[in-house]
C-alpha cells in the first residue's frame, strides 16, 4: 500500500527515535525493553495525535476549512495536539472538553495540556460527563456554520480511518528500523483509547506480514468493547488503504486489567511506573495513558509474561504536559 496517495502535511519529528531501555530492563530481570519515541513528535510537547492529524489537517485544508473543532477529556492530549497543529496553520481551533473525572483541581481544570490549549489560541466549552460528545461538537459546529464558518471536525482522538493512517505510517517507520538494525522484535505493546493508534498499528503490521504480535492495554472501555471498537476501526482503515480483510479479530488484542477506578484516574502502579521511567531512564510517562500501559509492560515482565531472551517494544504515545495537571497525585 501507498500512503502517498493520502493528502498530509509533514510537521511531525520523524522518524521518531527506537532506544533500548538498559536500565529498566535490568531492574525487570525479564526481557529487553525497548522504546519507540513517539513522545518526541515535536509539536507543542509531542505524542501520538500528532500523526494522526498530518492527514486529519491535510484533509481539513483540502475541503477549505478555516477552522477545526474537536473534543476530549479535560486533559485531553489530543486537544492540545490539535491547538497546536491548527496554530501553525493559522486556523481557528474550538474544542470541548468533557469533565469525566469530576476534580475540582485547580491543576486539573487549567495546568497541562488546558494551560496550553489557551496558549495556542484555541478557544474552548466544558460538558459534563456522559454526553455524546460528538453530537455536542455537531451541534457547536452548526452555530458557526451558521455564522459562515468552515468548520473541519475531528473525531475525538482523531480516531477514524484518516487520522489512523498516521499509526500504519509508524507500523511502516518502526519495520524499518528494525530491519535496518537487525533487531528481531517479539512484541509490541501501547496504550489504547479511541482506537486509532491500535488500530493503525495492526493494519500496517498486518498488511507487511510483520508476524509480531501487538498489544493494546486499555485506559477506559472494557475489553470486549475496546478490542470491538479497535477491530471496526482496523477493518475501516485497512478498506482505505487497499487492504480490505487483512486484520483478523483474533489479531486485535487489548488488556484492561490495568484501567484501576476509571479514565483519568491514575492507581498506584501507574504512578510507580511514571516514577520507574523517570528514574530509571529519564523519561515522562502521563497518568492517563502512558503510565497505565507501563504498568501492564511492568507486571507482565515481573510475571514472566514477557521473558528473558524476548524483545519488547514499548510505544511511548506521549502525554508528559498531562502530569502538571496532575501533581497532586504525586504528593
Ligand atoms: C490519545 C492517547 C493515547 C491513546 O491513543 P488512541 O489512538 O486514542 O487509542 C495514548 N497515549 C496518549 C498519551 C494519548 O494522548
């Protein structure tokens, strides 16, 4: 498949580094850690919406936008990503952001990523939890629309076949490096949320016969629903790109065991594995997404899940400027 013939605007740091983590891997005792940096994408702190949004951004450009809207969790990474990529291409950015933890943090409601969706310019609403966040957006849209706006939406997460065409790209980008390296690589393991990055994932994977199994740990839904809502996706997104049929559900695989409370709410093995990554290799998890995801990576590596002589790759999907917003949890 041909990426190529996708409209995308090239802003993000790639391709994004893939170190070994030494230092982590001897503190486990089990296999070799390994870490693809999609932290580092470079736009306004990094992570992993920026990929998306090359092509998100590209197709809001093609149909004339001359504003996106989009939506999140208060501490969305996604917004922030977004907020940034819309100021670098002198579009107005609106976004709604849904309280689905309840916390009256000060840290929470404005540090991170809200500090920095005022700083790019966007603008921005509150929701309360439990809405169709989509339907809100719908609705806000028509009022500019209204007013004469081009409004360009964006799913939350970016997640729809477009925007998970950034994640086939990193399944293509990482291949590579490996080959170019020799490194053998026996898993893959990330965060999962709205799907795309997952999804994505395994359509390149799969559509290169890569034979590496991938695992998404999950951060909010139930494992059912989100190994449903990562294969719709995958199966949507491997019909765009010309490789209908190549994901099997079997392939979709997401554990949740490690989700603790709720979204958002981080437990004391997230905050263990934040600590374990700063201090044993000088790099920023989040207490959404990352961190959680870490946790499993950690307790499947001291169960013996993952083994000595095996090779995992750990996708850092970003979200460090979360962690302002959430220093309390640390004290
Ligand atoms: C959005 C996000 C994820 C989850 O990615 P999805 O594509 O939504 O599944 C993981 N980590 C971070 C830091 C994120 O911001």
């Amino acid at each position: 498949m041909h990426l190529a013939r996708f409209p995308r605007l090239h802003v993000a740091h790639l391709p994004t580094p893939l170190e070994r983590l030494d230092r982590l891997s001897a503190a486990l005792g089990g296999p070799e850690i390994w870490i693809k940096r999609d932290d580092c994408t470079g736009l306004s702190t990094g992570g992993n919406k920026t990929r998306k949004l090359e092509f998100l951004m590209a197709e809001a450009l093609a149909q004339g936008a001359d504003m996106v809207m989009t939506q999140g969790a208060t501490q969305s990474n996604h917004a922030r990503q977004t907020a940034a990529f819309a100021a670098k291409l002198g579009l107005d950015c609106h976004i709604l952001l849904e309280d689905r933890t309840g916390s009256n943090d000060p840290n929470y409601n404005a540090n991170g990523n809200v500090f920095l969706d005022d700083l790019h310019g966007a603008t921005r609403e509150k929701r309360g939890p439990g809405l169709d966040m989509n339907a809100e957006m719908e609705a806000v849209a028509e009022t500019f629309r209204a007013k004469g706006r081009k409004v360009y939406i964006i799913v939350g997460g970016g997640s729809n076949p477009t925007g998970a065409l950034g994640y086939v790209d990193c399944a293509f980008e990482l291949l590579a490096q490996a080959n170019a390296r020799s490194l053998r690589i026996d898993h893959i393991v990330t965060a999962t949320g709205s799907a795309g990055t997952q999804a994505g994932l395994v359509v390149g994977l799969k559509a290169m016969h890569a034979g590496i199994p991938l695992l998404g740990f999950g951060v909010r839904a139930p494992k059912a629903r989100q190994e449903e809502n990562v294969y719709a996706l995958a199966c949507a997104t491997a019909e765009k790109i010309g490789a209908a049929g190549c994901v099997a559900r079997a392939d979709v695989v997401a554990d949740t065991d490690y989700v603790g409370e709720g979204y958002g709410i981080p437990r004391a093995d997230t905050l263990e594995a934040i600590r374990m990554f700063a201090q044993l290799e000088a790099i920023l998890l989040d207490p959404v997404y990352s961190g959680k995801a870490a946790a499993g990576l950690i307790d499947y590596c001291r169960k013996g899940r993952f083994t000595a002589g095996e090779r995992v790759v750990f996708i850092h999907t970003g979200g460090a400027a979360g962690l302002f917003g959430y220093t309390a949890a640390f004290a």
